[in-house]
C-alpha cells in the first residue's frame, strides 16, 4: 500500500472536485466525488428505491453470481478435462462451443426470460454462459498444456487411465484452470449487472439499483452504485488470487 | 471576376447559408411515449399539420419507452419539447436532472390496474403478496400503484414491484409471470380485448381527475425561442380540442401511431380524459407524495410547484 | 534371462508412403539379471525409442519383448522408467512424488509414506521431504525421480540420459550414488547414454547402437573390477574401443548394415 501508488488517481478526484467546485462541471452530468460519496451515504441508510438498502442488493447479485459462476464450474471443469484429454471428443464438441461462444450473454436475455421466466433462473443463465466459455477453454489448455512426459511417467508407474486423468492431468492443470475461473467470474460479475437491468423480481440487486436510480433521476446514486459494482469485482478477483497462491505452493 | 472576390463571395454565401435557417427556425425537437395513447394530441397535431400550418417544422427526436428514458434524454439536452407523465418530470426536476416546465397539461386519468382475466383477485388489497409491474420507478402509474395500495391500507413492501416495459407486461401476465401490472392505455384496454386480462381498478377511482401527462419544455429552449413554444402550445390545445370534437378520426390516429385495432383504441381512449389546463392542486399532491416515498426532497413545495408550472402561455393563449 | 528382445523392429509412418522411418531393425538382446548395461550410439540411433518400447511407452513394430520368459504389455511397474527431464510431479512434495508408484498400485496412506520416507533417507534427502521439486537442485529431482522408480521394485529399470542436464561435477556424485545404490540392491539396468565416459565408468556391458535404422553394432564386456579409475589405462582402453566402433558407424554413413559382434579384451 504505497502511497506513491494512488498519487494518480487522487490526484485525479482532487481535480475533479476543485472543478465541480468551481462550477465548471455541471452537476447533473458528472456528480462531484463528494455527492458521489454522499450517494453512497444515501445508498447505505435509504436505499434505492427507498427501502432497499445497499447491503441488500449487493447480496442478491452475489447470490446470482454465485449460481451462475458455480454451475459453470461444474460443467466447465470437467468437461474441459475430458475434451483437453480426448481428441476425438474435443473434435466432437468444439464447433458447437465455438458457434455458440460468440453470442454475448447479454443477447440470450429474451430467451432465458422466456424459458426461465423472470427472476433467479435466468440471471442464474445468463451468467454462467458468460463464466462457461472461459473456464471450459482455459480448462482445455491447462491439460493439453501438461508436459507430457508427465502422464507418460505416471503410466510407467502403474497408473490407469483414471488415475491418469485425476492424479495428473487436473493438477497439472490446476493454473490454467484457475486463471479461467478468474476471468469467468469476472465477465460473470460484469454481465449479471447488465442482465439486472432487464428485470428482477425480488426487487434486489446492483443492476436493479442502478437502473431505479436512473428512473429517479440521482446521478450521484448512479455513480456510487457503479463505485461499488467495480470495488466488489476488485475484491471477489483479489479473494481468487489469494486462493490460488494457496491451493498452488508449488508454482 | 478575381480569385479573392470569388472566395469572399463564398464565404458570405456559407455563413449566410449557417444563420439565416437558424433565424427560420431549426425543427423543433419532440418525443412522446411509445404507443400511449395519453400523448394523442402529439400525433393529431402532426398528422393534421397544426404545427406546419403556423410555420413550425418538428423533429420527432424521440420515442420512449417510460418516462424516466425521456427525461434523460431532456437532462442530455437532446430534446426542446415532450409529452411525457408528471410524475417523472417532476422527480426529474426535483432532483436536478432536467430544468423543464410543464407549459399545458396532456390528459387526466387514463391508466388502469389490471390482473390476470381468470384471476380470483377483486380487490387492491388482496394484492398482498403478489407481482406487480410498473412501467418505471417514478412514472405515473408507480406513483399511483402506490396511492392505491396505501388507500387499501397496505404498506408498499407487502408486493412485490418490479420494472416491465408496457409491451412486456401483457406476455408477462398471460404466462403468469406477474399477477398484475399497470400501465397507460392503451396496454389496459389491450388486455382485455385479448382476453388476457380485466381491469381491477381504473386510475380515476384511485384519484379522481388526477393529472397524468404534460407538454414538458426545456428551460433553454423556452428562454431562446418563445414564441416556438407559444405556437407549439396552441397547435397542443388545437389538437386536443380535435379530438375531444372528432373522436373517430382521432381514432384513426390512434390506431396508426399505436398499431393497435380499432375496439382496443376506443376501449382505451374512453379511460382518458383529454384536457390541456394545468391543476396547481394536482402538481402539489404528486410532490407530496414523491416526497414521502423518498424520491425527491423538495424543501419548499409552494415554490417549486410555481416553478414547476407555466400556465402563463395558456393564459395567453386561451385567456383563461 | 530377465529380457529378452528377438527380432525387434520399430517403423514409423512418416508422411506418406516410401516415407517411412525405420528407426529400429533387427535387435535381438538378452539380459541377465543383475546386469548394469549401458546402451550407446550417437543422436537419432533409436536408443530412447527402443527404451520406450521396453517400457511399454510404444509398441514395437516387428519382433517380441519378452520379460522373464513372458510378453510384456505396456506400463507395467515391473518395469522402471527414469526420464532425462527427471518428470517429477510439480504439485507434489518430494515424499508425495516417491510415493507415487505405491499410490496407483492402492497401498494404503501409512505404508506407503513409510516406505517413501526410507526411501528419503537412502537417497540421502532428509529435510526435503515436503519440498516442491521446484525448490531442490537437479541433482537433488533426479535422485527423487530415481527413488520414485526403484520404491517399485521393478525386474528392470531403465535409465534416459538421466545425469543428461547435470554439470559434471553433480554428475559424477550421481553416478557414484547409483552405483552405490545399485551394488546393495543388485537390480537390472540399462542405462542410455551418449557419453562413452560414463558409459565405461558405469556398465557392466556396453551395447552401442547404429544409426539410421538403429540396429547393434557391437557389444563389449567390461571387466574392470569396480570402483573404476575414470583416467586409468584400462577405461581408456575401453573408451578407446566404443569410440573407434562410433568413428567408423560415422564414416560409413546411413544404410550401412553390419554384423553384430562381441569383442573381448584380453
């Protein structure tokens, strides 16, 4: 936590602030960073809409994420493991994965709400198409990427074919597989947002936020919303890194 | 003729050519609600060439889909005029997004909360529990969602109130995704010719005569161009006596701005009422009652309510 | 006879056909049990692939291999693999990569870390026992990757240019070890190598490998009681032997085929 780290972007608000102040930056367009923080005041102990208070929407987005990012793990994973050992499978189901990966997530919402209705289903869907795609692919190239005179010497060792799979392939895979959950969580994180924007039904969650806030006309709510959206990314990837370096001594 | 005098002649040409359409008149920029059938005078006033007949070209800038879209695109500076509910102009305002004035009013009445055609709900109260869709937070009929459930003594968390554009919410109820929504017409009048839904209550029995739409005018524009806005007021209430004197052609109109049949559109346009005077009465509640929602803080209501309506451009024009 | 290699052939496809690569013709080979064989020959001779194959790692293409007396199926513990790149399990500690044999064949947790950390103690590894491969010098993987094969306790053990990416003089502490570690185990070896130096310092019998199809060219006796002068008369001779047998396959170029023999030195 140097300081000479944040000089920018400090310098930057202080900048901003100073010409809000001086009434060069009016305020309805870009809300000064003290009514930012005021906002998030307003957030936290009113709500938007009022009544429904931040801590609240933070929780169900994570919910949502959570489901989507979990469901996507446990499909990716495993498949990624089988296609990245066998090449006729990988053979088999890449051209659907690449005719499908191409279409934003954000694009399959008419449908899911269609076949999912509104509400924890298809926020559920639309993320774990954005996490699938990532984690599946790095998941592939962490086992093709395993040296391998690895499997070939657990096979001098006795090992079967399971064994092979389980005991060498997944964690030699294990890096790859971690970035691709990285960044899966990451694009899950950013499009349950915008998926919210579109409707949800217990009336809670960060996109949901945001859009009333809009309704209502509070830029400076707006602002503090996305604030917050950004830092609770930053934090979820700093809590993956962490787990990686723990999981993975022997990198 | 030499180079130079060719080149000044030009240049006189180019800026003469910049200023003197500015001194016509640029179009004047419009919006209104997509398929609303409130914001009929809008349409009837372009079709039977009010504005033009006064030297007024109109831009159409905008068609929204709620309220607070509209709004935005008047704090973006992006429209001169606009048909739009009181209730999100107001939040707008209020909250310092958008400097508008209400210059005319657009209807009374003329939104309806409807549930499900089989559906065994009669009352507001028994809305307890269930999903209801608004067009928007801030919008009209939220507003009045919630003056009806605090009439029926019910407190607003008891539902469950979320965000459906209007055309959504006809799908929305037939495959039972919400138990109820309310919306301007003609989406309540639509429900029930497709036998998807019936009207629980229309928006006259939760507030008689209650204020729905206005002619909302940019403060900017207002101060530039006056005498626009003086001519665009008169074709507004041209049009709204048309209607209120030639219902079947108005009809017509309404079928072709909101591409709905004839039986829905009278349907909806016997829910509204179509008048152009503004009630100060009217203004003065929606403030209160966005204030007790937390929507807005408005410190002195008198003041922002004088503010807020122009009814001098009326007075001019109708002497009343 | 712990192996016996009759008639063995290895082709591969190439690209296309008349494009095909004999790397291995005609080895017919026997082994006695206890014997410390050093296999030599210049690059692309085929040495890795026949050791492969030995090891069940690919299939031959004409002829058997047989171990004591019966075919050999591939990957089977009974016979060891030593890689050059040591292939130690990155995400495993030194006990949890010696161990590893014992784990595939399902000895239980506390037998099998027993095992491995005697094992520890043999090689002379004590206080790495939780260290990643990546915290241990080359010297010190390759020990863990031989521990890990000998923990098995294979009919064979074979041997890839294991001491390949030491510096000499961690080489020649290996080469000592192993001769240590062989001498009070008495396995069966054959040991890849291209260094003739190592090759006389090590084997009990040398076999050197033609190239381009690879096929014997000679095999010789050592008979120098150990442990061995490295600069004495008697490895030079030998040295000078295999080197010759190397200078002359040179010379003769690609397609030369010629007739096994054995030569003594009196």
């Amino acid at each position: 936590m140097t300081p000479r780290r944040y000089a920018l972007p400090l310098a930057v608000v202080a900048l901003w602030q100073g010409l809000s102040w001086a009434g060069l930056i009016p305020a309805y367009k870009l809300p000064s960073p003290l009514a930012i923080a005021q906002g998030l005041v307003d957030l936290v102990l009113v709500g938007m809409p009022p009544g429904h208070r931040l801590p609240s929407h933070l929780f169900y987005s994570l919910y949502r994420v959570a489901w989507g990012f979990f469901l996507a793990a446990l499909l990716g994973v495993p498949l990624g493991l089988l296609m990245g050992w066998s090449r006729p499978l990988r053979q088999l189901v890449t051209p659907l994965v690449e005719l499908v990966r191409p279409v934003p997530p954000l694009a399959w919402i008419p449908i899911s709400i269609l076949w999912f209705g509104i509400g924890i289903k298809s926020a559920a869907f639309i993320i774990f198409l954005g996490a699938f795609f990532p984690i599946l692919l790095n998941t592939i190239a962490g086992v093709r990427s395993v040296n391998p005179t690895l499997p070939e010497a657990a096979r001098t060792l006795g090992a079967r074919e399971r064994d092979i799979v389980l005991k060498v392939l997944l964690p030699g895979s294990v890096p790859s597989i971690f970035v691709g959950l990285r960044i899966g969580l990451g694009i899950g994180w950013m499009t349950l947002v915008a998926a919210e924007f579109t409707g949800v039904r217990s009336g809670y969650g960060l996109g949901y936020m945001i859009m009333t806030a809009r309704d209502i006309q509070r830029a400076d709510e707006i602002m503090a919303g996305m604030g917050v959206i950004g830092i609770t990314g930053l934090l979820i990837d700093w809590g993956l890194r962490v787990l990686q370096r723990r999981l993975l001594p022997w990198k | 003729m030499k180079i130079r005098t060719l080149i000044l002649a030009a240049c006189l040409i180019l800026t003469l050519g910049i200023w003197l359409p500015a001194a016509a008149g640029r179009p004047v920029r419009i919006a209104y609600l997509q398929a609303d059938i409130h914001q009929l005078a809008s349409w009837v006033a372009m079709e039977k060439g009010f504005y033009r007949a006064q030297g007024l070209e109109v831009k159409v800038a905008g068609i929204f889909k709620a309220g607070p879209e509209e709004m935005s695109a008047f704090a973006a500076g992006e429209l001169d005029m606009g048909y739009v509910g009181e209730a999100p102009a107001t939040v707008a305002v209020a909250n310092h997004a958008a400097r508008v004035q209400a210059c005319a009013q657009v209807n009374t009445e003329g939104s309806a909360i409807v549930v499900a055609a089989g559906s065994p709900i009669k009352t507001v109260a028994q809305l307890a529990g269930k999903t209801v869709a608004v067009p928007g937070h801030s919008t009209v009929q939220d507003f009045l969602l919630k003056k009806a459930l605090s009439q029926a003594g019910l407190a607003a968390d008891k539902v469950k109130i979320i965000v459906l554009k209007p055309p959504e919410m006809i799908g929305a109820l037939r495959t039972g995704q919400i138990d109820a929504f309310i919306a301007w017409e003609p989406y309540p009048a639509k429900a029930q010719t497709m036998k998807v839904g019936r009207v629980l209550i229309a928006s006259g029995r939760i507030w008689k005569d209650h204020p729905c739409c206005i002619l909302a005018v940019d403060q900017r524009f207002l101060k530039a161009r006056p005498q626009a806005v003086k001519k665009m007021v008169k074709a507004h209430v041209q049009a709204t006596d048309f209607i209120n004197r030639h219902p079947q052609q108005a009809l017509k109109i309404g079928m072709k701005y909101t591409g709905m049949d004839a039986d829905t559109v009278r349907l909806a346009m016997k829910n509204v009422n179509y008048t152009y005077r503004l009630s100060v009465d009217g203004e003065r509640q929606y403030v209160e009652f966005l204030s007790r929602l937390g929507y807005i803080k408005v410190k002195d209501s008198r003041a922002f309510v004088a503010g807020f309506l122009n009814t001098k451009i009326l007075e001019e024009l109708t002497g009343k | 006879m712990v192996l016996e290699l009759k008639g063995l052939g290895k082709t591969f496809p190439g690209q296309g056909p008349g494009q095909e690569v004999r790397a291995l013709e005609n080895i017919d080979l026997a082994l006695a049990p206890g014997r410390f064989l050093c296999l030599v020959g210049p690059s692309g001779c085929g040495k890795t692939t026949l050791l492969r194959i030995i090891a069940g790692l690919e299939r031959a293409s004409r002829g058997q291999v047989l171990l004591d007396g019966r075919p050999l199926e591939g990957g089977s513990p009974a016979v060891g693999l030593v890689f050059q790149e040591y292939a130690l399990f990155p995400w495993r500690t030194t006990v949890e990569n010696i161990e590893a044999g014992l784990e595939f064949k399902g000895v239980d947790a506390r037998t099998r870390r027993q095992a491995a950390l005697r094992y520890v103690r043999a090689f002379g590894l004590e206080g790495f026992e939780h260290r990643y491969p990546r915290e241990l010098s080359g010297g010190m993987q390759q020990r863990v990757a031989i521990a890990r094969t000998l923990i098995m306790e294979p009919r064979l053990v074979l041997m890839d240019e294991p001491f390949g990416s030491l510096d000499s003089q961690t080489r020649s502490e290996l080469q000592n070890f192993l001769l240590d570690i062989w001498r009070s185990r008495n396995d069966t070896v054959i040991f890849v190598t291209h260094n003739v130096e190592e090759a006389v310092f090590l084997g009990d019998e040398i076999v050197v490998l033609s190239p381009r199809p690879g096929t014997i060219r000679a095999r010789i006796a050592i008979e120098t009681p150990r442990p061995r002068d490295r600069t004495g008369p008697e490895s030079n001779r030998y040295r000078r032997q295999v080197l010759d047998i190397l200078e002359q396959e040179r010379r003769s170029g690609p397609g030369f085929s010629p007739l096994p023999v054995q030569e003594e030195v009196s």
